[in-house]
C-alpha cells in the first residue's frame, strides 16, 4: 500500500510545484476560476433584479387594469344642439296629468308664447296616482282633470285632448294606437313630445313606457302612412300626416337643449296647479317644488350660456 501511494503524493507534488513557477500564479492555484465565480454571481444577481422588476410591472399593470375594469366607464360630456327655432304647431303626448308640465313645459311655455299652436293628449284619467285614501276614484279622477284644464290653459294650450284609459292600464294595443294616430292626422304637429321609453338609468312608470313606444309608432308609420287606419279617412275625413320631428324628455342621452330662462317661472306656476300631487314630489325638506325645478334646469345648462335649460332626445324623419 505504501509503495502504491508515493507515486501519486509525488505526482501532486510536481504539479503544484510546477503551477507555482507558472506566471500570474499564486499558490499553486490560478485566478481566472474565482473571476469566472465573480462574474457569475454578479450575472445572476442582476438577472433575478430584471426578473423582480419585470413582476413588479406585470403585477401593478394587473392591478391597474382591474381597478379600471371595476371602475364606471367615465364618458365625455358632448356638446348638445342649441335649438331656438318655433315650430307652428306641437304636441305633447303624456301619461298622467301633470306629466306635460314636468317634462316639456319650459318648452311648451316659451312656444306657445311664441305663437306655436300647442295640443296637449293626456291619455290617461289619473284614477291611482294618490296617496290619500279619503279620496274614491272617481272623486280623484274630477280633480285631477280640473287640475289639467287649468294647467294647460295657464301655459296657452290651446287643444287639449284627454283619453279615458285607467291610470296604470295603458296598453300597446291597437285601439290605443288608434287614438295616438286620430289625434296627430286631427292637429298635425311639426313636433311631438313624449315619454322617451328607452330610457334604463332609474325607474320608469309603466304607463310612461307605454305612451313611449305608441307614440313612437304612431308617428312611424300609422300616422303617415293612409293604408294605417283607413277607416280615419274614410268615415272621419282625416288625412295622413307626417310628422317632423319627436322629442323625447327624460332621455339617458340626450342631444338638444332649450334655453328655457324666460319661461321657467311659468312652467313652474302650472305645474303647481296640480294641488293633489303636491305631496308625492320628491321635494326636500324644507325646500318647494319651484327650487328643485329650477336646480335640475341650471345644472342642464351650465356651460351654454344661459341660465336655465331643458333637454331632449331628438328624432328627425327624412324628407
């Protein structure tokens, strides 16, 4: 065993003897392999800082990304077309009464003071819209079409028309279309306001969606078109009728606005004739009916110019 091993304790010897006398050594070992460690190491070190960065970017761009996604979508403000033209004749198709003067009666006052031959089609009797139970139908029914009249006639309507369908009732049938389309070939409006039915953004009372779509439908086609009820030109003597234009008041998106400055105060003053609705506005304490009008209409034209405003969804037919 002893002889088998001196050999090779010699063999080690010489080679570390000889790495030793070799130039730019030192101790029989060479410096290139603790450089190549060195330079590993400082190579991992800054690729694991690249990949920490690299994480950190993926995670705060996820972050940002579902936080936007969770966000609502925030949608520019857009311009809306200024109108200030006076069409001759108009109309305003509603649901209960009262619902004239909310939606359009900054408008219909300013018109109608302008000149413009203005029809008001209630197509309800407002027999459920109450809280006091002292009151019977047909007792609410009276008041609530004296409250009407005297609005109407307040604000220079000079046709009012006013259908006998129940409060809460209304339907898309064709009788009811019929009525819709009797009036418009009757009083031939440039323009019909209404109920916008498409409206999502809140609550919609039914009857409000109902007198929407009809109206909508009795403008286009039934009013225009004469083989739509026939039977108005036949034993009525009405023509068809083509109506220009429809407005729609509380629209989600509306594109057009009134300058309603000088003609809120009225709007205001006949919308208080409807005494037995007083209680059910949505007023705040302390506040009146005129403040919360006036509040919503400054908000609207803020921007435009003028004080108070009032917008709609326009639809215009062609030609």
């Amino acid at each position: 065993m002893a002889s088998s091993c001196a050999p090779l304790r010699h063999a080690v010897r010489e080679r570390a003897l000889t790495s030793k006398c070799e130039p730019g050594l030192e101790f029989g070992y060479t410096d290139q392999p603790e450089e190549t460690s060195l330079a590993a190491k400082k190579a991992a070190a800054k690729k694991a800082a690249g990949k920490k960065r690299k994480t950190a970017a993926k995670k705060a761009k996820a972050r940002h990304v579902s936080a936007s996604r969770r966000a609502p979508a925030t949608r520019t403000a857009r311009k809306l077309t200024v109108v200030t033209e006076v069409p001759d004749r108009a109309m305003v198709i509603f649901a209960h009464p009262d619902d004239a003067e909310i939606g359009s009666g900054g408008v219909i006052a300013r018109w109608a003071s302008a000149g413009c031959e203005v029809t008001y089609v209630l197509c309800t009797n407002g027999s459920a819209g109450t809280a006091d139970r002292s009151l019977t139908p047909a007792e609410l029914i009276d008041r609530r079409a004296a409250e009407q009249r005297a609005a109407a006639d307040f604000m220079g309507v000079k046709n009012l028309v006013m259908l006998p369908h129940a409060d809460g009732g209304l339907e898309d049938t064709r009788e009811f279309r019929g009525d819709i389309v009797r009036a418009i070939r009757t009083y031939r409006p440039h323009t019909v306001f209404a109920h916008d039915p498409y409206r999502f953004r809140g609550f919609q009372h039914r009857d409000h969606r109902a007198v929407g779509i009809v109206t909508t439908d009795a403008v286009y086609p039934f009013a225009r078109d004469h083989l739509h009820f026939p039977e108005h030109i036949v034993r009525e003597g009405l023509e068809p009728h083509k109506v220009r234009e429809l407005w729609y008041w509380g629209a989600d998106e509306p594109d057009v606005i009134v300058d309603v400055s000088a003609s809120i105060d009225k709007q205001i003053a006949a919308l208080v004739r409807h005494e037995s609705q007083m209680p059910g506005f949505n007023v705040p304490q302390g506040g009146t009916i005129g403040e919360r009008v006036k509040k919503g209409a400054a908000e609207l034209a803020r921007g435009y110019g003028f004080k108070h405003a009032a917008a709609f969804r326009r639809l215009i037919a062609r030609r």
